[in-house]
C-alpha cells in the first residue's frame, strides 16, 4: 500500500524553494494518498549544534505544514525528537551503511567545506537518519526537491544491503516479502523507496543567479522569496529578479541556455498548477516587463493567504503543540511496531 514519507528541517526561514519543491506537493499528495509529514528537528543539529530557538522553528514550520493546507488529521504531522525510534534505527543503518557512501555525499561536501575532519559525525551519517525517518514508516513515496535525490539514492541502497544481508532470517521470521534485487529473488523487509521528484520547479533557483539554487544561506535576501516575505517585498524580489534582454521564448527547447527566464518561468507554472508550455503559450513573446508583474501578482496570491495563517498559528502555539503531540503518538505507534520487527531480524535479545 503506497505510503507517502517527507521532512523538513526547521533551521532558518521557509523559502519559495521549500514550498515549490516540497510543501506544495505534500498538500496535492494528501488528496490520494496516505502520509506523514515530520519537522526533522535531530536533523537541524548535525550542521549547528546550539539554536536561538529551536523550539519556535520546529513549531513554524508545523504552522507552514497546516497553513499551506495538509489535514493534520487524515495524516500525520509531528517532529522526528518525540520518536526516539529514529534514532534506534539510524544507529542500526549507521551499521547497514559504509563510510565510502557517506563520504561521497554531495551535501555533505559542501557543507563540510574544506574541514573536513572537523565536521559533527552526526553531518557524516545525516543520510543513515533520513533513511531511518523513511524507512520506519517503510514508506514507499518520498516527495522532495532535486538536491535530496542522492539520499535518496543512499536510502534505497541502505534498505537493499539491510535486505540481502538478513535475507534468511527475514525469511525465517516470516516478515519479509519476496522482491528481486537484479537478478536475485530475496526476502526482503524495506521497500525500494520512490523519490517524487518531477514537477515543474524540483530546483528553484536564486533570483539574482539562475545557476545557483535558491537557498536560505544566500548572504543575499533579494536572491530568494521568504514565506514570511510580506506582498511589497515578494513585488520588489520579482521586479528586481536577474532577467536576460530577450522576451519570453513560445517554445521550452527556446528556454535552454537562459536560466534567468526558465527559472521564472518553472516557479510561475508550479504556482500556477500548469506545465512551463503553457506559460510559454501564454506569456511567449512577451517582455519580462509584461511577464515579471503578472508574476508578481501570482506569488503575492499564493502566498499572503499561507504567510497569514502562519502567523496567526505562531500567535498561539498551544494548538500546533497538540497537533505535534497527537501526531508524534500516532507515528509511534507505526515506529514500535517496525522496531519490533527490525529487533527480531538482527537477533537482539
Ligand atoms: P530541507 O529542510 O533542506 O528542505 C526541505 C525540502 O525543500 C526542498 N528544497 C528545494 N526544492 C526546490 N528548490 C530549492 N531551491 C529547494 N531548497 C530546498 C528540499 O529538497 C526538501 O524536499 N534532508 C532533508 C530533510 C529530510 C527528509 C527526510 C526529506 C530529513 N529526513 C526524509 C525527506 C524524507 C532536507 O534537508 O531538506
């Protein structure tokens, strides 16, 4: 049965990245299917240990969650701390995992920068955590922006090696499946993990550099919309946006080469709920001083009516607080339940 898994960290603001590439989605998978929603609070200290205030951004997040409009009671929304199974099980695939596939990690790289040696452990075996956070719920859908794709990758290997390694006692303990792994019939417990990635802005990118993808470490405000931007601000961000010279193309192949525009282009269809050609059938031709306020418009109405119900969340917190709480027992329910399972393959007394 299809199962819909996905996090976010609550470290810094929400941006039109996040939204797009993520929380956009979750709300259209709702419709269909059943999920659950996690503000991967134990993720946010691997790169910085101490928060001004964690608390506040593990609840804003929850807050952007509701307030684009998942239904906290058909699904699950909680934060990963307040089920101590993720931890349990990250520590098992810390030893499914390699070191050799952590290191070649391009998230990690980056944010390690040159020093490497002094990186937390906990920035190395991030993806072991996030293979856990899916694989507790043997989640079999995962929708996220492009830059997860490789943990992605690293989680379907995690949950491969885990298969083939205890195949016989999975067997034995009557929990498996029998699945093939290439040209190999196994019985295996973790399913093969679908990333959902497509769509059309999986990789929002800066406003100020079409080849740089939007990010909340961008020294500069003006290269990304914040969901707590106000209307003026989101104006002025698209206004101001990096264009090239030409009008808009009729055709997406006219797109290649010019990031600016197919940039704009992706986050005005994926606001829009249309395909990029049918913004080029609209909008082909045109000027960007005919396209940008049009685009304007679009974002500020997409937009206000979430930031709004934000803050009117953040104003009280004792309703997220319960939401989190009620959705943290419901998950640990799913969680002890596959722990059970997991304790018994490994052969823990
Ligand atoms: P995080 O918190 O950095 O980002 C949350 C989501 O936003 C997407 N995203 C973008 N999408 C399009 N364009 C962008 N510029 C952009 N920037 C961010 C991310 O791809 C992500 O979907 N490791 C994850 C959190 C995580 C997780 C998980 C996700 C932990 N456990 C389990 C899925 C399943 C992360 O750091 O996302």
């Amino acid at each position: 049965k299809p199962l819909v898994f996905s996090g976010v960290q609550p470290t810094g603001n929400l941006h039109l990245g996040n939204y797009l590439g993520a929380i956009r989605k979750f709300v259209a998978l709702q419709e269909k299917h059943e999920c659950i929603f996690c503000v991967v609070d134990m993720h946010s200290i691997t790169a910085q240990l101490v928060h001004e205030d964690l608390k506040a951004q593990t609840r804003s997040i929850a807050a952007a969650f509701i307030a684009a409009g998942i239904d906290p009671v058909k699904h699950i929304v909680f934060n990963q701390s307040a089920v101590p199974a993720h931890a349990e099980l990250a520590w098992i695939f810390n030893c499914v995992a390699r070191i050799g596939w952590m290191n070649r990690m391009t998230q990690f790289k980056d944010k390690a920068g040159k020093d490497r040696e002094n990186a937390s452990l906990g920035l190395l075996a991030y993806p072991s955590l996030m293979a856990a956070d899916i694989l507790l719920y043997r989640a079999t859908h995962v929708p996220v922006g492009d830059d997860q794709k490789q943990h992605l990758e690293l989680t379907r290997d995690i949950a491969q090696k885990f298969n083939i390694d205890f195949s016989a006692r999975i067997k034995a303990s009557g929990l498996g499946v029998d699945m093939m792994v290439g040209e190999e019939k196994v019985s295996g417990y973790f399913p093969m993990t679908e990333p959902l990635i497509e769509g059309p802005a999986p990789r929002v990118m800066s406003l100020r550099d079409g080849t740089k993808k939007m990010s909340k470490s961008d020294p500069s405000d003006l290269s990304r919309i914040n969901m707590t931007d106000d209307a003026e601000t989101i104006g002025r961000k698209i206004r101001k946006a990096k264009t090239d010279p030409a009008p808009l193309p009729e055709s997406l192949d006219e797109l290649e080469g010019r990031p600016e525009a197919q940039n704009l282009v992706g986050i005005y269809a994926a606001l829009s709920d249309k395909t990029r050609q049918q913004v080029l059938d609209e909008y082909g031709g045109q000027q960007f001083s005919v396209f940008k306020p049009a685009h304007a418009d679009l974002a500020v109405q997409v937009l206000e009516p979430i930031t709004a119900e934000m803050q009117r969340l953040m104003a009280d917190p004792s309703h997220i607080d319960a939401i989190l709480r009620e959705g943290s027992g419901r998950a640990n329910a799913i969680a002890e339940k596959t722990m059970a399972d997991v304790r018994e393959i490994i052969g823990f007394l």
